[in-house]
C-alpha cells in the first residue's frame, strides 16, 4: 500500500499532462473493483454514499462523512479525492477546521463547492466564497501535506447557470490557491472549452453524470485534465435494484435478476483481493 504520501505526489502528477477519468465509488466494494479495473485515482461521491446510508444528499454528519472517507482511504492503493461538499461549515473558519479533518483521514485530493443548500440563495457570496477557498488552501498549508485542492462553483447545477459569474469565481479561486477548477453542469463542448481556456493553465475536472454525445477523448481534446462521474455509478446501481424489486413487488416476477453480476466471478474477485490489505 502506498503511503499517504506517495498517494498525494501520484495525484498531483496526474494534473500535469493529459486527461483522465476518476470515478466514484460509493463503499468500499466498489472502490475496490474500480481499482481492479486499473483507474489512476478514485474520488468519493457525497450523493452516491448518502443514498448508501439512507441519507439525502448534503444530509450526512460530518463525523460520519469523514469515517467513510478515511474508509475508503485505507482500502484503496489508488489516491482518493474527497468530495467534501461545503466544507461542514459556512464561515471560513469552519471550513479550514473541517478541511484540517479532511486532510488527517489520508486523502491525496479534496474539493469545496459554493453552494449553500439554500434554494432562494444558491450560492455563497463572492466574497465569502473566495474567503472559504483561502481558509481551505491556508488549511492544507498549515498541515504540511500536499493535498491537492478542487474549488467548485455550483451554478450550472444550483440555477444560476451564468457562465460569466462562474468564470468570475472559478479565476478567483485559481488565484487563491485552488490546484484544479470544476463546474459541474458544464456540458457542451463551448462550454467546456470556454471554462478551461479562462483558468488556464490551471487543470479543469469535467463532470459526465449523464449520457452524453461526447466521448472521454473528446474532452481530453477540449483541455480538460480530469472527468469524474459524480453519483451517476451509484445511481446506475441503484437503477438496477429498483427496476428489479419493482418487478418483484408489483407482479412477482424475477426477470429483474437477469443482469446481474455473476456471484463466483465476484467472490473470486474479492477474495483474493481481501487478501492484499493491510491490517486494521
């Protein structure tokens, strides 16, 4: 297993040149057989491991957030980026001390949305918003561990799709420390285009939570750095099992088991990957 450490440089290098994908797992299973797969990195998805605990989405605990994140931490080899939402807190202070947790649980990356959870107000102030990305990026510093910071502006998924205000915060955030930028709900390709050439050099992460006319490679040729799926493989899991059970309840039929995963190919998987891990 490589140390928190290396984790973190691995992570960093991967920004450097290219683009690659980094999906979301939600348990620790699907980190695992994501790794299996031979991804570069893997990032947490705050959506996909609510619905896994029977919260709504930006409903779990900190404390509880954190535990999951030092989690998967622990059983993957791949470096971890946490989606740590808002940062638990409003004020600047309380996102630096959350992001300080962040950072204890190993985590190689960690992003900070500005979305407020307030449908009225979706957005925190610019000025606060800035003010929250200094107090993550001063946190990270005072920890000595170089953990690589994703700012996040949230209009495009909040209501406020203002291309010109999301570009606005996205260069402040850049100029405050943020190591990548990321919109999410950006979807065409001048959008895309638009947002990476006005933060560069500084990576962009697109967000493909959806089907989409546009490939991995694709993306790769507009700029972007990195591609993460948010939810939408938790989602996609979750589509299964209720198409399933529906199927079940409604006409006690078990056509809905037609597709899924072969038990023994499973098993094989994770016993012999069980085995790989470190001690608790």
């Amino acid at each position: 297993m490589p140390s928190p450490t290396e984790k973190r440089r691995t992570f960093r290098n991967l920004h450097q040149s290219g683009c690659f994908v980094i999906p979301n797992p939600w348990d620790v299973g699907s980190a695992r057989y994501l790794q299996h797969l031979g991804f570069k990195a893997l990032a947490t998805t705050s959506l996909g491991y609510a619905f896994s605990a029977g919260y709504a989405d930006n409903a779990v605990p900190r404390d509880v957030m954190l535990a999951h994140i030092a989690e998967l931490t622990r059983a993957c080899d791949l470096p971890l980026n946490a989606d740590f939402e808002g940062g638990y807190a409003d004020d600047p202070d309380g996102v630096a001390e959350s992001v300080t947790l962040c950072v204890a649980t190993g985590v190689a990356g960690l992003s900070i949305e500005d979305s407020t959870g307030d449908k009225a107000n979706p957005l925190y102030p610019f000025d606060l918003a800035l003010a929250r990305i200094k107090a993550a990026r001063a946190a990270i510093d005072k920890s000595g561990a170089d953990v690589f910071l994703t700012a996040r502006t949230e209009g495009f998924i909040r209501g406020r799709p203002d291309m010109d205000e999301t570009i606005r915060r996205l260069r402040a955030f850049a100029d405050a420390g943020a190591d990548c930028l990321y919109a999410p709900g950006i979807r065409t390709r001048e959008e895309i285009e638009k947002v990476v050439n006005a933060v560069a050099p500084k990576p962009v992460n697109v967000l493909v939570g959806w089907p989409s006319d546009l490939s991995v490679q694709d993306i790769a040729k507009l700029g972007a750095r990195r591609i993460s799926v948010g939810g939408a493989l938790a989602r996609a899991a979750w589509g299964g099992f209720i198409r399933a059970v529906r199927q079940l309840s409604d006409g006690g039929c078990f056509n809905g088991f037609a597709d899924a995963a072969p038990a023994a190919e499973l098993n094989a998987l994770f016993r012999e990957d069980r085995a790989k891990w470190p001690a608790a």
